[in-house]
C-alpha cells in the first residue's frame, strides 16, 4: 500500500489498520500515523485554512497490522483560525495525540523573508540510502533521502547536522501538506552518528510549523532537509531542522524531541 492509498484508507471514517510496510521496528512510522491524524484534522476546518503549526506528542507505539481509530475534534474555532485536537486511539489506548492551529491569510504590514536555504550538493552527487530487508526499517522502502549533511547513523563520527534531499519512492498523486508531514519524520535522529552500535531511539515530540503561503510542489519534486543538534544529553536529543524546494523556498520549520536507550 503505497501513501496515498493509505491516505485514502483513513479518511472514510472507520478503522484503521497500518501495514508493516510502513513499520519501523515493532511500531509504525511516525510520519505517517502523523500525517494519518493531520489529514483527519485538515478535514474537520475549512479548506481556506491551511495548517499553520501541529504539536504531535508520540505517547505510544501504533502497532502494525492491528486496527485503530483517528479522531479529530475543533476546539476553537475564531474569525481566522481554528484550533484542533486530533489523536489516535489503539485497543482502547490514546497512542498519538496532536494539537494544530489552521489559519486563514491575514492582512499585515509585516513581512519578511526566510532566511536563505544552506547550499547542499545535487541530488544526483549524493548517496541514497537504499531499503535492505531486516537492516533499515520497513517504511525506507517507500521513501527515499539522499545523503547531503553530516554522517550516517551509528558511524560514531558525530557531527551536529544531518539531512539531505527527500522524495516517495512511488510518485504520489498530488503533494499535499499531508506529504510533507511524512517527508519530514522520515530521517533519523540527528544524534545517531554519535553511536557506533546500534541503539533504540523514539520521538517522544515533535513540533512541526508549514509556512505559507507555501511553494508549489509538484508530484515528484525532492525536497532539502536539514536538522541541527541543540543538545544532547542523558538519553534525551533536542533539534531543529528546515525544509526547502530544489530552488530554496522555505516549506517547514521542524523541532523535534527524542529518547535514545543507549
């Protein structure tokens, strides 16, 4: 089942199981139930009110292959933006909840630009990590990163970025901001080139902002990302990253906390 089946699948209401092809080790990949609980809450609000900021708290693994349930409910709903909760519930268990602002275009004297996107080689000049059965997880093999930042995980050498270039195996039908959402929690920690062995790590929060008025993005468009360490320390990773288009226009901004048993 590639994305956007899955997308389809869980917006007709009713349970929901995820595939364990889109697993990563006993649980599913984050982007995606993520993206599966946006979708869900993009749905409950008006369509001229795209996604402005989402704070996920990852409260528990969703297990592959088993059904769940998505839930979106408006809290607030003002003149310009509407507040929602969203979460997903599994054998009886709330296992994802997220909380996410949408808002409508406002009239303001305030505009800046984003700072300039970090220069990066092409994607043909960067390494790919490939999908190998029982090595990386499942869900590497529907989307593919590049390697342009830092070192790879468990290489040991550390180094405070990591990230490269990012597209769907499969060219999805559209790019919705529910793509970007998936895209974006796909890379590893940024903190995993720092081990030599392999460790279990988790995102225990993510905080991911979409700016807009947002770039156009075509099926099949790769994106840049870049994630930075703030700090690191006693099982625990903070970072920040940035998404940009081929041509350097700002998409997302992402922070992300995570757990690292090792």
């Amino acid at each position: 089942m590639n994305f956007d089946e899955l997308m389809k699948s869980g917006a007709n209401g009713k349970d929901l199981v995820v595939p364990s092809s889109w697993g990563q080790g006993r649980a599913s990949f984050g982007g995606v139930v993520a993206a599966l609980v946006f979708d869900r809450m993009a749905s409950v609000v008006a369509p001229d009110r795209p996604m402005r900021s989402m704070q996920v708290s990852f409260v528990g693994p969703v297990t592959p292959d088993e059904p769940a349930t998505i839930e979106a409910e408006i809290l607030r709903e003002g003149k310009a933006v509407s507040q929602v909760l969203g979460r997903i519930v599994q054998g009886g268990e709330p296992k994802l909840v997220a909380l996410a602002s949408f808002g409508s275009d406002r009239e303001s004297d305030v505009s800046v630009d984003a700072a300039p996107a970090p220069a990066a080689k092409p994607v043909e000049q960067c390494h790919g990590l490939d999908f190998i059965e029982g090595v990386t997880p499942e869900f590497i093999q529907h989307i593919e990163m590049r390697w342009a930042f830092g070192n790879l995980p468990f290489s040991g050498k550390g180094g405070r970025e990591l990230g490269g270039w990012m597209q769907f195996r499969q060219t999805p039908e559209t790019f919705s901001d529910a793509h970007i959402v998936a895209l974006v929690d796909a890379w590893p920690p940024a903190v995993l080139p720092y081990v030599k062995q392999r460790v279990k790590t988790s995102s225990l929060s993510w905080a991911l902002d979409i700016v807009h008025p947002r770039p156009v993005l075509e099926p099949g468009d790769w994106l840049l990302y870049k994630a930075e360490i703030d700090k690191a320390d006693a099982g625990y990773g903070h970072t920040q990253a940035g998404i940009w288009t081929a041509s350097g226009e700002l998409v997302a901004l992402s922070r992300q906390t995570v757990t690292v048993f090792g």
